[in-house]
C-alpha cells in the first residue's frame, strides 16, 4: 500500500501524489515514513525533505514547517519549498558560499539577532544546495 503526500507551501503544491517512502527533517532529526506509520505530527527543520515515489528519490528544500501523518496520507504544510530539480547548481553553491562568510563574520561579534539571520540564511542555502545535488 502507498502512501499520499502532500507538501504545500503558501503559494504553491509542489508535491501531492503518492509515493513508498518519505525521509523528512523533523526538528529533533530524520524521520522515516513508510506505509502504516502510526499517527503523528511533527514540526520539520529547514532542511531535505526525500520522497521515494517509483524506486526514485525526489528531493525537496524545505524552510521549516509541520507533518501530519494519518491512516497513510502524509500532509506536509511549510513556509516555502522547491524541488531539487528546479534549483540552479551554480547559484545555490554561490549562494551557500556567501552564507558561509556572512555566518562567520556574524560569529565574529554581531548582534544575537544578526547570528540568528545568519544561521537561518546559512539553513537556507545548504538546503537549497543538498536538494539540487550539491555537496556541503
């Protein structure tokens, strides 16, 4: 039996159709959903969300969220998403190196504030580049 997963960002679907497997980034770390997975809800990290449809993975940046899973359907509700596939390689390693430098000049002494915008960014950008197929 198949899963229904569903991943939804405020302006968009980008997944919803059925899928084995799904490997999501939950805030206390990889979660592996399967078919008769017992009720959950779970909030999601920003990060790699992987879903296994057709012995293929599809990889999916995500920037945080919340899963539901119920009776074999997976609801995924997040604050923005892509597919890996959409992603440019180029600019998501540009825009990961540059990540990097503002982390580590905001570790240097910037405001508790601008080395939290800085984690976020840095979040951001290694997930973009993970989803496109990129190493960090």
């Amino acid at each position: 039996m198949a899963l229904t997963v569903r991943v939804i960002a405020p302006d968009k679907t980008v997944w919803d159709s059925s899928a084995e497997e799904v490997i999501l980034p939950s805030t206390t770390g990889q979660l592996g959903i399967l078919s008769g997975h017992a009720p959950l809800l779970t909030a999601l990290e920003t990060g790699v969300l992987r879903v296994r449809s057709d012995k293929n993975w599809v990889p999916i940046a995500i920037m945080g969220g919340f899963a539901e899973v119920e009776k074999n359907e997976v609801t995924i509700l997040v604050n923005a998403a892509e597919r890996g596939e959409s992603i440019d390689l180029d600019a998501a390693r540009t825009a990961y190196t540059e990540a990097e430098a503002k982390f580590a000049q905001a570790d240097q002494g910037d405001s508790r504030q601008g080395k939290l915008q800085a984690t976020q960014a840095l979040k951001r950008a290694r997930a973009r580049l993970q989803a496109a197929g990129g190493q960090v």
